[in-house]
C-alpha cells in the first residue's frame, strides 16, 4: 500500500514537473542591451560629470608633476655638489632625497586615492539615476532581461536590440 502510495505522488509529481518546465518554456524572453559608457557619454549629467573629473585629473596631475620636478631638481642639485661634498654629507644628503622621493610617490598615491573617491562621488548619483532608467526601459519594452554591452560581455548583438538610446532619453527626462 505504501509502495503505491509513493508511485502515485511520484507521478503526480513528474506530471507537474513537465507541465511546468513546459510553460517556462513557452515563456518568451525577450533581451536588450545597453552601453553604459555611451550612456555616460551622451547623458548632460554623464558629460558634465566628465568634464569635472576631467579637470580634478588635470590639477592633481600637475600637482604631481610639479612635485617630481622640484624633486628632480634636487637630485641634479645634488649631483653636481656631489663631488665636493665629504662622504658623510654625501650620506646625509642621498638619505635627504630618499625621503623626498617617498613623499612625492606618498603625494602620488594620495592624489590617485583622492580621484577614486572623487570619481566615486561624482558618479555615484549618476549610476542610481541610471539604473533606474534602465528598469523603466526594461518594463517599457517588455524585456527580460537588460544587459551591459562592452567589450569583454558581448561580442556581438544585433543592434535592434540596442536599448542605450532609449536609456539616454529616459535618463535626460527624469
């Protein structure tokens, strides 16, 4: 009785599975893409928010470029002292442009840790607001599924799947 018992729910069961997996099957699904950089690119917010980081990259740049000339000038400074100096002043100027090195590569590093923030800032609205433009074309649409268009993702997609228009006129509207 309880062998039947278990053959019944067992048929029941893969009867409901085919039933199943057949209508997901039926489900259409439908795929659109969207170039996020061309996004970024074509957006007012997107071009204005590149144009500002484009000038925090220009003052840090020349920050540290101002920094490794005074650094440079020093090491031909010291150079040309070189010969005349005792050894012990040798020493105690080479230890003096070691440390000066470590600072401007510290400087550096701090300049590059400050644009990541800063672009982070900047572009963080940016992508929320985006992201929200990509849902509303997606249910616009009737698409399952958006997908990030670039290089290494898709290698080739046909371009009346394209969504980045839309998505650019969204986004200018909201």
């Amino acid at each position: 009785m309880k062998m039947k018992v278990n053959k019944v729910l067992m048929s029941a069961l893969l009867v409901c599975s085919f039933f199943c997996f057949q209508s997901l099957a039926l489900a259409e699904v439908k795929i659109g893409f969207v170039d996020i950089q061309a996004v970024l690119s074509k957006t007012k917010s997107g071009k204005k928010a590149r144009a500002e980081m484009e000038k925090e990259i220009d003052k840090k740049k020349k920050e540290v470029q101002t920094k490794e000339k005074e650094l440079q000038k020093l090491s031909q400074d010291f150079e040309k002292k070189a010969m005349a100096l005792s050894n012990e002043m040798k020493q105690k100027k080479s230890l003096e442009l070691q440390q000066e090195y470590a600072k401007v590569r510290e400087f550096a590093a701090k300049a590059q840790m400050d644009l990541q923030n800063r672009d982070r800032e900047i572009f963080s609205p940016i992508y929320e607001k985006m992201k929200k433009s990509i849902a509303k074309v997606a249910k616009e649409n009737n698409l399952s599924m958006l997908l990030e268009k670039n290089e290494q993702s898709l290698s080739w997609t046909d371009d009346a799947l394209d969504m980045t228009d839309k998505v650019v006129e969204t986004f200018d509207k909201m």
